[in-house]
C-alpha cells in the first residue's frame, strides 16, 4: 500500500457523532456503476460476522454487493481474495477477539499480498480503534463504518487498482440507502432493517455513537420487501431496528407508527413476524394492541430492563423506574395473554451495591421472566459511563451474575414446563448436530424444541406436541 497523508482519511470523530440535529433525512438509491459489475469476475470473498442481528443483515448487503460486482463466496479463508470482518462493539471482549483475528490474518495477506482485508462494522466507528489500525495493523487494506456500506464497490476498487489504502468513517447522523442487494444467509427466515440509530443515549452504550440517529425506513419499502419474500417462500421475518419501539416517530409528515406497521405486515401473508430489539420508554399502546389483533406476529417480546435499581437506572439514563418498568410489563402481558418475554440485565454497574442488586432481583422474580441475557459491565471507551467510578471487585460482580442466572434460569425453565402436554407450532430450522433423526425448530413463543422427523419437514410449520421441558429446550414428538 502506498504511504498516504492519514489525514486524507475520513477517520471516525465521537463528538461529531453525538450530535442530532433536525436536519431531514435523505432517501438514497442504491445503483452499482457499469465500472464495478465485473471486478470480482474470478475472485472470491468471505465476511466473518461478529454481533447482533443487525450486524449479520449488514453482512447479508456487504454479500449482495460483492457478489452483483461478479465475486463468489469463498470456501475457506485461504483462498479468499477479500476478506472482511464486520465487527461488534458492544463488548470489551468482542473486541479483543478481533484483535486476535486480524493479528493471525497477517499470514494470509504474507502468502497472497493482492489479498484485500476489510474491517467493518461498529468497530470501525471508533476513534481509538481506527488509530490502533493505522498504527499497528497496516496489513488492514479498507475500514469503513455502519453508514457508508453502499461505498464498498469504490473501495474494493481503489484497494485493488490502485493499491491504496482506503479508510473512510462517517460520524453523521445517517441517510437510508435503499434497493440494496442481498444474499440472504437463510432459505425461510430474513431479517428486515426497519429503522436505523438510536437517540436514547444510555451512558454505558456505544451504539448511539456508531449507528447514528433514529431513522426510519418508509413503509412502503418495508413492505414491498417484505411481500418479496412471501413470493420467494419465506416464512419468518424479524424486524430490526436498535429501538424498533421508535418506529416512525422520527416522520415529520405522517402519524405512522411500530403498531400501525405491524397491522400493515400483518396482511402480506408472510406467516410469522417477529422483531428485536425494544426500550420500555417506547413501548406504547397502540403496540400491544397490534400484536393482539395481528394473527402473525408472534407472541413473545425481547424487552431490556438492564437493572432493577431505580438509581442505576438513572445513572444509566434509561428513562424509567423499577415500577414503571413493571406497569408496562404487566400492560402487555395483560394484552397479549400468555406471551413470552425475555430481557437484558447487567450487574456490575458503577455505583452498583448489594442493595441494588437485591432489587434487581426482586424484579426478576416479579417480571417472570422467561430467559434473560446477563452481563457483567464492561467499559466502552468513548461512553459517560467509561468515566465513572467503579469500586465493585470483580469477584464480587461474577458472584452477582451467577446468583442472577440461576433465578432467572428458574423462569427460564418456568416459562418452558407451560407448555409440557401442548401442541405447538415449530418451523422446522434443522437436523440436530448429534442426531439425523432429530429436528430443531422454534414456537410462536420462540421456544426451541427437539424431536423425531425427517428432514423433509425442515422449513416447514408442523405441530409437536411437547412431552418434556429442560431449561433451555423442549422435547416433543409430531402430533
């Protein structure tokens, strides 16, 4: 690579980043120009996806664009051409992996130098990330941000033909670029990006800074692509959005919300709809009563809580109480009698004491929670929280996480033995990895369940009826 100025780069800046303006939103189409469809004629790529359900929809795009400019997937990575790593930062560990994972690429780009070697993704969105790149990782040929994925073509062509380096981070709040292409990684359930960003700002979260503002797709896209894929057989579509809850509430021109688009989606055909993820502050009404009415949309909801310690959650900024929380909760299980819900927690948080953490678990046990995502805290640079104080010893945090997993694998397997003697619906996913006889599948309430058929049923709704339940499964047999 030749040495350029770094200055040239559009490197990521965190201030400018936190910044949300009224500015409107610009709708972009996506277009590959003639000079880019047969660049990757005889070459192959492969995209190693780190994260969240957004970020592997983002791989899906990286995918559909590669392979329109004539690339095709590689087998393995040493024969690859392009290799790019679409990264989470959510986590402190997430992004040590990816350290690792650069640092033994380094092989690969020695055995073949035309080797093009990407970093994607939320990391890339960082301001101390992309400097340790440019210092310490100069086999890294392309960085590009969650904004400016459309751009890859011209930075494929740049790293190829003109044997720079291209590092380009937009910290905006974000425009929304339709008529993407995508190669869809499964053959019955997609993922549909319905709103981008997130403006809520809680002080240990790094997404607000790396995804931009809230901005939400027109419905009219949305369900086109959605009745696309009822026409290509696909059964199950999951909604995506940092905070699907604020669907629409960024429209300046219409009263159109999250509830309205589920009612909306609801008469494509498509047979299943789910969605994630969601923020208790936004959760309204007019939502519960859509997924009430709505025969498709299924009967289970993802919904953070974070803490149960009405001063952590404050310092967290989260926007709600313990008994605010739990007024909604009980809202919406009201409403959609016999839904699942399951949530987030983090125990450790700075200024969190015994105290606290009792109420964290008070709460769990009043929310009945079936099945929850714990964490210990982890400091992301660049976030409030990254300054705060935190006097809690690491032990006593891990001690907290596993009394928090036993209580809430008691809901868990609660949540489970409910439906021991029903008869559910599973879309069939696939064979278990340690029997042929054995299929996988999820419920209308996102239950896993095993059981005996064969594979012709996979992709297809069947009834099991379930005869026994462990904490993280069912078992069941065909009915």
């Amino acid at each position: 690579m030749s040495n350029i100025d770094i200055e040239k780069y559009f490197k990521p800046d965190l201030n400018q980043a936190r910044k949300r303006s009224k500015k409107a939103i610009e709708e972009l189409q996506f277009n590959l120009s003639d000079a880019h469809y047969k660049i990757g004629v005889d070459k192959t790529y492969m995209i190693d996806t780190y994260g969240c359900q957004g970020n592997e929809a983002d791989s899906e795009t990286m995918a559909g664009i590669l392979e329109l400019m004539g690339f095709t997937k590689a087998l393995s990575e040493d024969n690859a051409d392009v290799i790019i790593l679409n990264t989470c930062a959510i986590r402190e560990n997430a992004e040590n992996r990816i350290w690792g994972e650069l640092g033994r690429l380094k092989a690969y780009k020695r055995q073949n130098p035309n080797l093009i070697l990407g970093l994607a993704g939320c990391m890339a969105q960082e301001e101390n990330v992309v400097e340790r790149v440019m210092k310490k990782y100069q086999h890294v040929d392309i960085i590009f941000g969650t904004h400016n994925i459309y751009k890859l073509p011209e930075y494929i062509e740049t790293a190829m033909f003109a044997k720079e380096r291209v590092i380009e981070v937009y910290s905006q709040e974000g425009d929304i670029i339709e008529n993407l292409p995508k190669v869809r990684t499964h053959k019955f359930k997609a993922w549909v990006n319905i709103m981008f960003g997130c403006d809520e700002f809680c002080t240990y979260c790094i997404v607000p800074y790396t995804r931009g503002k809230e901005r939400s797709r027109s419905k009219e896209e949305i369900i086109l692509e959605v009745n696309e894929l009822v026409h290509q057989g696909y059964k199950e579509v999951t909604l995506l959005g940092q905070n699907v809850n604020a669907y629409g509430k960024d429209f300046k021109d219409k009263n159109y919300t999250f509830g309205d688009l589920l009612r909306d989606l609801d008469q494509t055909g498509i047979e299943r709809i789910r969605f994630t993820t969601s923020h208790p502050h936004d959760l309204d009404r007019k939502t519960m009563e859509a997924m009430r009415d709505s025969k498709h949309v299924m009967p289970f909801f993802h919904l953070p809580v974070q803490s149960g310690s009405n001063p952590v959650l404050k310092k967290m900024n989260r926007h709600y109480t313990k008994e605010s929380y739990l007024k909604v909760l009980n809202e919406l299980k009201s409403t959609v009698p016999g839904i699942a819900v399951t949530t987030d927690i983090i125990v450790g948080f700075p200024t969190e004491t015994e105290a606290d953490f009792l109420e964290t678990l008070d709460l769990v046990e009043k929310a009945e929670f079936e099945g929850a995502f714990t964490f210990v805290f982890s400091k992301r640079e660049g976030t409030p929280a990254a300054s705060f104080e935190d006097d809690t010893p690491e032990e006593i945090k891990k001690q907290r996480l596993y009394i928090l997993n036993e209580r809430v694998n008691q809901g868990y397997l609660k949540g489970n033995e409910r439906f021991v003697g029903k008869i559910v619906k599973v879309l069939v996913d696939g064979v278990s990895k340690y029997d042929d006889e054995v299929l996988a599948g999820y419920t209308e309430h996102n239950k896993l369940v095993n059981f005996k058929g064969e594979p012709s049923l996979i992709g297809q709704i069947v009834n099991v009826r379930v005869t026994l339940a462990k904490t993280w499964f069912l078992m069941g047999e065909l009915s």
